[in-house]
C-alpha cells in the first residue's frame, strides 16, 4: 500500500480538491481540468491504496474515514516547502492560475503550436498566487489584482462585473440587474475571500445573508438553490496574467502571444521572427517576373479611347 509521500503531489492536490468540496465538477471547474480526469484519480487512488475514498453513490458527496484520513496526511504532505527544482533539459513552462480563471483554450492552442514545449498549469489560491509567483513554483501565472508589482511584469488581460449571490426566493432575485443599495438592510459576506467562496455561499444558502463576488467565481461555485445577479454600480475585479521581470524567457514570450490571440505567424513572435528574411529572399528572385513589360493594352481599350 503507497503512503501519501509517496504519491505525486499533483494526484494529492487533485483529491484535496474533491475532498474539500465534495463535489467533483466544482473540484474540477476550479483546478482547470475535466471531471473525468479527476474521477480518473480518484479511481486510480483507491486502487492504489486499496481503500474506499468516498462513501459510493452518496449525494451528496460523502468521504470515508479512510478518505478523511488521507485528506489530513494529503494537507500536511503538500504543506512541505517544496524543494529547489533542478533546471530542465529541455524548455517548459509552468502556468499558475487563480480560481475563476479558465485555462484550457489557452492549453489546447499551446499544445497545437508547441508540442515540444511541455506546459504545466498549476491551479493556486488567491492566497498563494504572489508567493507561488516569486518563489519560482511557476514562471507566470494569472492572477486577480492588486498584486504588488515591484519585480514583475503584469499584463492586465480582462475585467469581471460583480454579482450579488442570494438564495432564489430573495427578493432581488426578480431583477436581472441591481443596485448596490438593493442590498441595504441584508447581512453581507465579505466577498474578498475569494478561496472561502464555497463556505460563504453555505451560508447564503442557508439564508444567512448576501454576497458580492466576481462572475467567475459564482459561476464556479453556482448551485441549484442561489442565483446571482449584476450588480450595476459596484468596481469590477480585473484578471491579469503575471511574471518576473528578469525572468523573460521565449516560452514565455510565446504564452503571452498566445493569451493575447496573436496569430503563430505574428512578427512578435520569437518562433516566427526569422520568417520575414526569407519571404525576402524568395520574393528577391520573383522579381524579375514581377518587372515583366507591361502588354500593350487591348484592342477593346483602344477603341473606347478613339471615340
């Protein structure tokens, strides 16, 4: 039977994930990957350790002792300051994100453009995403601003209305936009603990209170018994991808084209800079075909001239 430090960190964070939410679509929206690659694990999980992980066929989701067990072991196991990674033979890249980000468009365009170039995406809390930044557990990452900025380069990319988040028989639940005043006289979470997102909409839904949080990440914990709703006149939150100034690489200047829908041809891209010369050179030996005498203009144009 392995022992969880014995299992790769990324298959524990997975099962953390699930056993955290006890839901396996929410666990898989917020680490950026599929529902059946997450059941996968877990399967392979249980197989290894030849134990029951969660209670089978209970709704809603339920863990076992044994799965309650690994959960406290998988926390302290993933707790452990990671140790200095040696410098890869070939070049990757390791892309961190904030809850609410989706990552997978960008994932497939990367793997169609760069199969040579593996790409890991590495799903952090806001909590985590500065320091896991300036550590070097990830070469860029996107994160939710503010961020300090000092020693990085920080390209905002798009901005997220808030939405109120309130049980369906809510009497703002009518409107398909709000005010914030709207919510005047209702208890409301504090929508900034962005990774305690799950337990504040517990709450909401069990009618203690509203809360305020950006579109991503109600939709990402969204629930049959809550609806949220735009509320109009409060800041947007911004999503900005992130990385160490002095620590510019070409893959990295690659992601960046590709976050921002440059084509792979595109002049600034470090792949395709060379393309220019040699369109050059090709185009220097058509050109004598290019100079050609011009012939002499039809007889049709001859005659409307001579009228």
């Amino acid at each position: 039977m392995s022992s969880p430090d014995s299992i790769d960190p990324e298959r524990l964070r997975q099962f953390v994930a699930v056993a955290d939410e006890l839901h396996f679509a929410r666990a898989a929206r917020a680490l950026g990957i599929a529902r059946q690659r997450l059941s996968r694990t877990v399967i392979e999980l249980e197989q290894e350790l030849g134990e029951r992980l969660f209670v089978p066929g209970a709704q809603p989701t339920e863990l076992t002792e044994a799965g309650a067990a690994l959960r406290e072991q998988a926390r302290a196991v993933l707790a452990q300051p990671v140790q200095p990674v040696a410098e890869p033979e070939a070049a990757s890249l390791r892309v961190g994100f904030a809850p609410g980000v989706t990552v997978s468009k960008w994932e497939r365009i990367w793997a169609e453009r760069f199969p040579g170039v593996p790409l890991a995406t590495v799903p952090l809390t806001q909590a985590e995403q500065e320091r896991a930044l300036r550590a070097g557990e990830v070469d860029m990452c996107f994160v939710r601003l503010p961020v300090e900025r000092d020693g990085l380069s920080v390209i905002p990319l798009y901005r997220e209305l808030p939405v109120a988040v309130v049980p369906k028989e809510h009497p703002v639940a009518a409107y398909e936009e709000i005010a914030e005043a709207d919510l005047a006289g209702w208890q409301r979470h504090d929508g900034a603990d962005i990774d305690g997102a799950a337990g504040i909409l517990e709450l909401v839904a069990a009618g203690v209170g509203v809360a305020v949080l950006p579109h991503s990440i109600a939709r990402l914990h969204a629930r049959r018994d809550l609806v949220y709703r735009t509320v109009t006149d409060l800041p947007d939150t911004e999503v900005a991808l992130a990385w160490p100034s002095g620590a510019t690489t070409e893959p990295i200047e690659e992601f960046v084209g590709v976050v921002r829908g440059r084509t792979a041809r595109s002049t600034r891209s470090p792949s395709a800079r060379a393309e220019p010369a040699k369109t050059s050179r090709a185009q220097s030996k058509k050109a004598p075909v290019e100079r050609a005498t011009p012939r002499a203009p039809a007889p049709k144009q001859r005659r409307r001239r001579g009228r």
